[in-house]
C-alpha cells in the first residue's frame, strides 16, 4: 500500500524555491566554525582520490 501525505490540500514545493529557501537558512545562519577532518586515518584510496581532485585544480 502507498503511503499517503500528511495533508493532501497543500501543494509540493519546487526545487527551485526549495534551493532559495536553503540559500536563504544558509545566509541566516552565518559561517559554521566545524573543524575539518585531520586525515589522519584516510585509507589510501582516498588520499588518491583528494590528490586527484587537488591535480584538476579542485579544493577539498
């Protein structure tokens, strides 16, 4: 059986206004102080992975 939504009158939001909605939160709530991951455990694969990435001119 489908599950049903919630409430049935209203109606599905849009990417778009989902995407301005998140910009909007995202600015609200100012720079998040998270510090990054040390690296200490990455298995090999991974650093592979972040060198490639850093070799096409990416940022990790």
């Amino acid at each position: 059986m489908a599950s049903k939504p919630s409430n049935p009158a209203s109606k599905p939001i849009t990417l778009e206004a989902f995407a301005r909605d998140v910009a909007r939160r995202r600015n609200e709530a100012g720079p998040l102080a998270i510090p990054r991951n040390s690296g200490t455990r990455r298995t090999e694969s991974k650093k592979a992975l972040l060198r490639a990435i850093k070799d096409v001119g990416g940022e990790w």
